[in-house]
C-alpha cells in the first residue's frame, strides 16, 4: 500500500471516504434522531407505547380539545369526535351542583366503534369500563360554562367542573387517528432502542477517521506539487457559508417535512420515504463535506483571510484611509495648521452656542496637549539640526516619536547626516586613490625609467658589440613598458571621463571573439591554458563600438594570461539572456585572491597585490569603463580561487531595423 503522503492524493481514496461519510452519517443521523424522538417522549424506560409520556400527553390535549369544543359548541360534538370520526372513547362528566364529588355524563361517544379497515373487514365492538383491554385517562377541568335566566337571557358565565375520560384499545387501530402514527413510530423505534446506540457510537467512529482523512487529502491532486484550490476555494468565504447555511436549512426542512408526513407511516410507501429522507441526508452531507474541506483547503494554502468579503472591504477602507491622509499630508504646513484651527474654533463654536461648556474645556485641553506636544517635537528637531551644524554627522534623530511634517522633517535631517557622511567618505576615498595613484605611477614609471638610464650609462662606456646588442634589447623593452604604461594612464583617464568616441553599431559578436582569442593564443598556449569556448551556431549581434569592444577582449584575456593558473581551464561562454546577450570569462587564479572583487576594479590593483608581475593594474577598470562608456555592464565575482567576469551588452536582433538601416 502506498504511504500516507501519496494515499491522500488518490481519487480512488477520496471516493472511499465520501461513500464512508455518506454511509455512516446516515446511520449516525437516524439513530441520534430516533434515540430523540423516543426520549423526547419518555419512551426509554416504557415497556408498551400505552406507559409512555407521549399518548397521555395527546389524550389529554383531545380531552381538552373536546371538552372546549362542548362548552363553545356543542352542537359540533358528533361531527367532530363522533365515533364516525373517532376511535377513541370519550365521555364528558360534568359535576351536579350541590353534590360535590358526584358527576353525570353529559356527552359520550359510546357507541359501536370501527375497527380491520387494514384488512378490509368492518368488525364493531364496544367499549366496556370492565373491558381488560381498555387505557383510560382521566382529567378534570374548571370550565367557565354560561348559565341561563329564567327569562331565557343568557346571564354570567359561571365556574364548573368537569372530568374527561378518553380511552383506547390495545391494539391501538387505524381509526384511532390521533394515536396512530406515534403507536407505530414506538413500535418500531423501541425495540432497536440498544442497537441504535451502538449503531451510533460505532460508525462515528468511522465517521471521524473518514471526515479527518478527507480534511487531510484536501488540496492534494496526484502530480501537482503544493495545494491546488479550485473555483469554490476562490468564493468569498461568507458567500459559501451562506449558501450553504442555505441549503442544509432547505434539506433539513424537506427531511421534517417527510418526517411528519403520513406517508412514512404506511406499508407500501414506507421505502420510498426512507429513501427519499437518505437522499436528503446525503445532500446535505456532502455540501457540509464540500465546506468544511474548502476551509480546509484555504488554511493550507493560506489564503483564508484573503478570500473574505471582510478582508476585501478592510482592504477598501484601508484604501480610502491612506488616499485621505495622503491627502492631508499633502497640503503644506501652513493651509492645513490653517485649516485645523479654522475648525477646531467652528467646533468650539458650536459647543459654546449649543450650551455645552465643558466641551469647550475638554477641546482647549486637547489644544493646549497639541501645542506642547508640537514644541517639545520641535525641540528635538531643534537639538538634531544644532548637532549637524557643528559638524557630526553620524547623529540620528529618533523619529519614532514624531508626527506628520515633524517625523518627515526628521528624516530629512537624518538623510542630510548620512548624505554628508557618504561625502565624506567619498572625498576621503578619492584623496586616498589619488595618493595611491601618485604612488603607483611613481612606482611603475620609476622602474623602466631608472633601467633606461643604467643602461644609456652603461653604453656611454666600454663594452662589446654582443653588450650593446643586449643593452640595446633592454632599452627597447623598457621604453616599450613605459609607453604601455602611459598609454593606459592616458586611456583610463579618458575612459572614466567618459573623453572618447563612440560609435554604436550592431556588431558580430563571433567575430570580435575570434580576433580578441586569435591575437592572445600564442600566450595562452605558453601559459598551457586550455581555452574553451562555447558559443551558439547562430550569430549574435550587440550593440556596442567595435572597437572599444576589441579592447575590452584584450584586456580581459591579457588579465587571464598574466594571472590565470598554468595549465588550467579557461572558458569563455556566450550566451543570450533575454533582451542582452552576456559574455562570461571563467578561469582559475593562479594566486591566491586575497582581495574583493570590488578592490580589483579599482586602478592600479593587481590580484596577488605583490606588484612582481609586470602590468599597470589599470586592465579590468579599463575594461570596466569601456563597457559602461557604450551602454553595457561588468560584472566581477570572486569565489576561492576562481575568477569570473560577465560583461553584457544589449541585445541587436534582424527586427530592430533603424540600426541595420544606419
């Protein structure tokens, strides 16, 4: 058997467990409601229907039903519980004046009753006081009975008692219309009394594991990864309440309206009532069922609170709410400090003509907490400024206290102190660079200059023509270092002040690579660099200066051939990501970079910061600037010892016309 995890996710599963629900709800259902309609009618502890609550209470409610309808009309009596009309015996006594305890029957229905309609054989009977068969109830009433003047004038009602006897037949017949369907009900009920409560106790023990399960599998779809919410998870959650409030109400009224019908009390449509009342318990258990697992569904997913019509108009007057303090602060300091006092003396106004004076003393008090509230925040704002004046600019004022233009105010100061922070910092760091530039330039022009000079000294005296061949070797290398050297000062002057020419045009990118990576294999290959190279068969154009490009490539594969580890890998990747098309150079350092990659772009920075290698350091912010000099970015990441630089430049595609028409 599959585990739990993917068992939930099963439709075969969940069709169990809604059969499981539907069966044992139904047999939960009319257990509980039989176990009611018994105990509601004191029938645990009743051994026949005739020792029951239920049919005393009816009798008596025909004894005084009949006893009203013969004091107010009399004339009624046989039509209405004629022994035509009603099994059941009844006789109404009503007590002789003057003789206290003793009574006469002044009405009775003892006459041959009708019994065996079920059977269709009309057999008669009556009813005897001695007849072992008989249950006789007896009640007594006082009754305001109207009293008749000798002049035939109907005079004052006066009090009489009555006594009512009802009785019935064991069996209790169809005739016997007002006890029937409850003797039937009992004698159906009572007996299953025991087994309807462990039918009950036991399947809600099914019930609960099925209705967990079905809570747990909601959401859960085979081959769909999370929770998956449905058209009726998106349904404002009152709205599904509501409708389903709705029609569990109307199923509940059809399954009462079938309850109490005569229909379920008779032989041949007793089946299809039943399976009617089944049919409506199951309805409404399976939109109960629908409910609760979209409530399910919406707590898993998180999405309860937001599929509420509260959250959506919260949402709406929050929106109102921030429009009109947007609005409010809009208006500038002076119109709305007008527009407040303009209205808090109107409210005082008013207050004070309406006769209500300690309104008035509550707003002056209020006015009096505003003023002093607003000068202590000026006073913290007052202490901030005076701190950035004299100079210190870390200050922050705490504007957690502050209110309206006074909090805003705050943090204009604050975004003062930290600007002037930054420009410090930045002056700082540009006098720093400027040091170091001085001094590395010293340094690296120093070196072939000084080298020049010894050697022009050095020819100036003795020496062979094998020494002044090599004399000769060094100060073409060293002159030819010094002019590199200041050909880049001058370039990466140029480069940053942006002091260059221009010219975009849509360029091949395979192309510009294939010069950039053919002038510097012969290094490589001395350095035993394997270079590969993955670019896609379709050509790919960028916008961007031939030309600068070209320099960018070289600078960036003369950064690799100085300073990538001998005999390692080095990938150039070029790929297209989206609207731009990225350039990415990957390689090993042959040293260890104990620098960040922000501290190699900076000028005259080498990786191994031991200067032995030849090089001015300007190559990666060279080739930093020309790229953002023709619309493009550089991007530089360290990671241990690899070394990683994505240059990206937007993307020219056949569609973009203007270009290719230029």
């Amino acid at each position: 058997m599959n585990n739990k995890g993917t068992l939930r996710e099963k439709l075969w599963a969940k069709i169990l467990g809604i059969l499981i629900l539907c069966v044992t709800g139904t047999v939960i259902t009319a257990s509980g409601a039989g176990l009611i309609w018994l105990a509601d009618r004191g029938g645990f502890n009743a051994g026949t229907y005739y020792e029951t609550d239920d049919i005393r209470s009816r009798a008596n409610y025909l004894a005084y039903s009949a006893l009203e309808t013969f004091v107010n009309s009399p004339e009624d009596m046989t039509e209405v519980y004629g022994p035509d009309v009603q099994n059941a015996w009844i006789t109404i006594e009503r007590e002789i004046p003057g003789a206290a305890g003793t009574y006469e029957r002044v009405w009775s229905n003892d006459k041959i009753g009708r019994a065996g309609y079920q059977n269709k054989i009309e057999q008669s009977y009556r009813f005897y006081e001695e007849d072992s068969r008989r249950h006789n109830w007896e009640f007594h009433s006082d009754v305001p009975y109207p009293a008749e003047a000798e002049d035939g004038e109907t005079q004052d009602y006066v009090m009489e008692k009555f006594r009512v006897n009802v009785a019935v037949m064991d069996p209790i017949t169809v005739d016997d219309w007002y006890f029937y369907d409850h003797y039937n009900i009992f004698n159906l009920i009572h007996p299953l009394q025991d087994r309807m409560f462990r039918w009950g106790v036991g399947m809600l023990a099914f019930f609960a594991a099925a209705l967990v399960f079905m809570l747990n599998s909601a959401g859960h779809v085979s081959g769909v990864e999370g929770i998956r919410e449905t058209v009726i998870d998106t349904i404002p959650y009152e709205i599904l309440t509501f409708l389903c409030v709705v029609i569990i109400g109307i199923c509940a009224a059809l399954f009462a309206t079938v309850l109490e019908s005569p229909l379920l009390l008779k032989a041949e449509t007793l089946p299809y009532a039943a399976g009617l009342m089944i049919v409506i318990l199951m309805v409404s258990a399976l939109f109960f069922l629908l409910f609760l697992m979209s409530t399910a569904v919406r707590l898993k997913a998180h999405h309860f609170w937001q599929n509420t019509l509260l959250s959506r108009c919260t949402g709406w007057l929050l929106k109102l709410w921030h429009r009109a303090a947007d609005i409010v602060r809009a208006l500038p300091v002076v119109p709305f400090t007008a527009l407040t006092l303009a209205a808090w003396l109107g409210l005082c106004v008013f207050c004070a003509f309406n006769g209500m004076p300690e309104f008035v003393l509550v707003l002056n008090l209020l006015l009096a907490a505003a003023v002093l509230l607003a000068a202590y925040e000026m006073r913290t704002l007052e202490k901030g400024g005076q701190t950035l004046a004299g100079g210190i600019t870390d200050i922050i004022i705490d504007t957690s206290r502050l209110f309206g233009p006074f909090r805003k105010h705050g943090d204009n100061l604050n975004s003062i102190g930290r600007g002037m922070e930054l420009a410090v910092e930045r002056q700082i760091r540009s006098e720093r660079m400027k040091t170091e530039l001085i001094t590395n330039v010293s340094h690296d022009i120093k070196t072939p200059l000084t080298s020049i000079i010894n050697y022009v000294d050095l020819l100036q005296k003795e020496h062979t023509p094998e020494q002044e061949k090599e004399y000769l070797e060094v100060l073409e290398r060293q002159s030819q270092r010094l002019k590199k050297l200041t050909e880049d000062v001058v370039e990466a002057s140029k480069a940053s002040t942006g002091n260059m020419t221009v010219n975009l045009a849509p360029t091949n990118v395979r192309e510009i690579s294939d010069q950039a990576l053919a002038e510097y294999k012969e290094k490589l290959d001395e350095q035993n660099l394997n270079l590969i190279m993955n670019m896609p068969d379709a050509p790919l154009y960028v916008l961007a200066d031939g030309r600068l490009l070209w320099r960018v490539l070289r600078n960036l594969l003369g950064n690799i051939a100085k300073y990538a580890m001998p005999g390692s890998r080095v990938y150039f990747d070029v790929v297209k990501n989206g609207n731009s098309v990225d350039m990415i150079f990957k390689n090993t350092s042959r040293d260890e970079l104990n620098i960040s990659a922000e501290e190699l772009m900076e000028r005259f920075v080498r990786g191994d910061r031991s200067r032995h290698t030849e090089g001015s350091g300007l190559g990666l912010n060279i080739a930093r600037s020309l790229t953002e000099l023709m619309g493009g970015t550089m991007k530089l990441t360290v990671d241990g010892d690899l070394f990683k630089v994505t240059v990206s430049f937007p993307a020219v595609t056949d569609r973009d016309e203007s270009w290719w028409l230029k």
